[in-house]
C-alpha cells in the first residue's frame, strides 16, 4: 500500500527567520511555537471544527481522502 503524503507548504524565508530567533529567545523549540501559534489563531474556526471532526473519527477522514481529486 502506498504511503501517504501530506500538503508541505513552502513558508517564507523571512518567518522562518522571525521564528528561529522568536523560538532562541522563547528558549522553546521551533515546532513547539509553531503549533502554539497556529493553534491560538485556528481555534476558534470553522475549519478547526472540520479537522478536529476529521480526525476523531478516521473512517471520516479516510473517506474524504479517497474521495479528493488532485
């Protein structure tokens, strides 16, 4: 069975930038600060609700991963 890739956005030089030096001064790793910042911008959305609902249930996820087009 073919592994299964997800979307790798190519994020900005410059914000990389301003998160290695936010996460030195944080003294907190990288990928820590960013799940910490997104998470506290995308709670309150809709599409939060969409992905929390996607993977509690994996039957759900699975079929909408089937049924996507690329």
């Amino acid at each position: 069975m073919p592994r299964r890739t997800h979307y790798s956005p190519c994020i900005n030089r410059v914000i990389i930038c301003a998160l290695y030096h936010e996460g030195r001064r944080l003294r907190r790793p990288m990928t820590r600060l960013v799940n910490d910042l997104l998470t506290s911008c995308l709670r309150d959305t809709e599409a939060w609700s969409i992905a929390a609902k996607q993977l509690s249930d994996p039957a759900q996820g699975a079929a909408q991963e089937a049924g996507a087009t690329r």
